[in-house]
C-alpha cells in the first residue's frame, strides 16, 4: 500500500497486531474460527475487519494509481476525462474512508487483546474470585 497522509496503520501491521495478541499467524486464526464455533466474536471481528481492510486498501491502491494515469504530464484531456477523473477522485475518497474506518475498527478491538491476549484454543482466564467474604 502506497503511503497516505494521516494514515497510521495499514493491513499488514494490524496483521502483526492480532498475530502478536493471539499467539498464532493469520491462516491459522482464519483456520481456527472456521472450525471452532466457540471462537471468541472478538477474533472472528478482527479476522472480517482485517479482510476488509484489505479490499478497501487494494481499492484505494486502484483508485489511486488509475487517477494517477489520467492526470501524468504530458496526457491530453478529453472531454470524457473529466467525468472519469470525477468518479475516480469520488471512489478514492470512498475508499480512503473505508479503510480509515477499518483501521479505527481494528485499533479499538486490538487495543484491550493486546495487553491481555489468549490463544485459540486455551481457555479464557477464569475470573478472579473475590478476596472478601460475603455472609
């Protein structure tokens, strides 16, 4: 993915993000959620985010690279041009705004995993019993 302004992450490093939360690599968590069905929702999110994401970042690729070749030096501009270079710039937006809310998506579904991740397979922590007494 070619770099854009204001963006932070892209689909490889959210790659990395859930790899590192969940202890195993991509194919083996997309293997794992297809075949568990007690699999955590918080995985099989990030699993469908991180997919999206990645569409939506082949499409701004696209988009970008074919507004690229509409306005290159040199190019004469047709009457058509205009409507195609229109449409473009609106898809690239779109895209741009899909991928951003992928990201954003990612980042907060991450954000508690990371400190605290489990591996498939392994149960969930049980919960702390209360060192208080009750009556």
């Amino acid at each position: 993915m070619k770099a854009l302004p204001g963006v932070d992450h892209d689909a490889a490093e959210i790659q990395r993000h859930i790899e590192d939360a969940y202890g195993y690599p991509l194919p083996r968590l997309r293997e794992y959620t297809r075949t568990h069905p007690e699999t955590p929702p918080s995985l099989t999110a990030l699993l469908t985010i991180h997919g999206d994401l990645e569409l939506a970042e082949r499409a701004v690729d696209f988009h970008l690279d074919r507004l690229r070749g509409f306005v290159e030096p040199g190019r004469p501009l047709g009457g058509f041009d205009t409507s195609h270079i229109l449409d473009c710039a609106q898809r690239l937006a779109q895209a741009h705004a899909t991928r951003k809310a992928h990201v954003a998506a990612a980042t907060v579904l991450l954000g508690p995993r990371v400190a605290t991740a489990t591996t498939p397979g392994t149960p969930h922590p049980a919960p702390r019993a209360s060192s208080t007494r009750t009556r």
